[in-house]
C-alpha cells in the first residue's frame, strides 16, 4: 500500500500542472462589453381585466407632436398611461398612450392623434363621444402628482393680466404665468408644491369671465 500512495500523488500533481497551463482566449475589448440585445417583443398595454379608471365625453383629433403613433392628450391621467378609447357612434376601439395635456375645451376629455383618431373612426368625424377605459397606470391616478389649473383661452391679452394680478393677490403663494398660444392667452397657476387639494380649490374660486379653469396634471 505504501508504494502506491506516491504514484497517486505523482498524478494528481501532473493533472494540477496540466490544468494551470491551459488558458482561456482572452476576449477583446469589445467582446467584453456587448451585451446579448433583448428582442422579445415589448409587452403589449393590458387591455382586460378590472378598469381602474373609466369616462365618457367628448373626443376629438388635434395635430400632436407624434401624429404617426398611437398617443393622445389628456388633462389629468399621467403620463403614459395606456387607454382604451372606444367610439361610441361606430363601435371602432384602440388603445393610445397619454403623452401631452388636454383638450382645454369643455366637454371635450380627449384629444387623439392623427393616427389614433384614424384608428377610432374620430379622424372622419372631427368630433365623436367616446368611452375611456384604463387598466393600469404608471402611477396613482387619484392620488399623488403634480398638479396645476389651466385658464383660458382668453381672446383680450388685457383680460388674462388683469385675472393674473387678482390670482396674484389672492393666492399670494401661488406662481401665476400668463402665456399666449395659437389659441389665445391662457394662464397656469401653480400652488406650492404643486399641490393637488390646493390646485382644486384654485379652480373652484376663479370665476373668468372669458374661458374656463381646468385641473391639469404635470406629470
């Protein structure tokens, strides 16, 4: 038995030289760092299930940022949220993303792009009443955000600076901006913190007397 042990040991030793020679490739830099790209296809937005937030109202097509892609413009759902629009009239559905703020007309809860508006049978009809379904959010809809009113449009540059320096007063905390669109003047007021509850009781005690206030969320 004696004789045996250093024959294994004499092996085992020529096994551990033969494994320390024997190296790898070295892998360029390059090779280093690429990573596998993921070509599974992107989930699609989920489109059953329990609604979580649903409206109807008025729809119509404006000329988005992105005409060519399923998006949309609403006043308080946050941004990409993903939305089933369904036209009442025709019956027609699709579902956009939520990428811009509006419409900033009354009645009106939605305005699509060229693209969506197409795919809703609303392209044609210019105005049509639809049904909004959401399924899931990125965030909380009724909760949280940022959130700001939007006032307007105003046809006299003079009426918009004088609301603008009674906001001003009244609400002294408040940053009170007036702008001019294509549209008109239009006024945003911000609360501290853009804060939701304050952004509400804002655009319940302004009275213009040209164009309305509307709760918008910023984020």
């Amino acid at each position: 038995m004696d004789s045996i042990r250093p024959i294994r040991i004499a092996a085992l030793l020529s096994l551990a030289l033969l494994a320390g020679c024997h190296h790898a490739a070295p892998r360029s830099s390059s090779q280093a760092t690429r990573r596998t790209p993921d070509l599974s296809p992107a989930p699609a937005p989920r489109s059953s299930g329990k609604v979580i937030f649903s409206e109807v109202g008025g729809a119509t097509w404006y000329h988005s940022r992105t005409p060519n892609e399923m998006t949309a413009a609403h006043k308080t759902l946050p941004f990409n949220t993903q939305v089933r629009v369904t036209n009442l009239v025709t019956g027609q559905s699709a579902t956009v993303r939520i990428n811009d703020r509006g419409p900033f007309v009354r009645g009106r809860i939605i305005d699509l792009s060229a693209a969506a508006a197409k795919a809703t049978g609303v392209y044609r009809m210019g105005l049509a009443k639809v049904k909004l379904e959401v399924f899931a959010a990125p965030a909380a809809i009724a909760t949280g955000g940022r959130w700001a009113v939007q006032i307007g449009a105003f046809s006299d540059g003079s009426e918009a600076e004088s609301l603008r320096q009674r906001l001003v007063q009244e609400f002294p905390m408040a940053n009170v901006v007036e702008y001019t669109s294509s549209t008109g003047h239009w006024l945003r007021v911000r609360p501290p913190h853009d804060n939701k509850q304050q952004a509400m009781e804002i655009a319940d005690a302004v009275s213009p007397r040209q164009g309305d206030a509307y709760l918008v969320r910023l984020d």
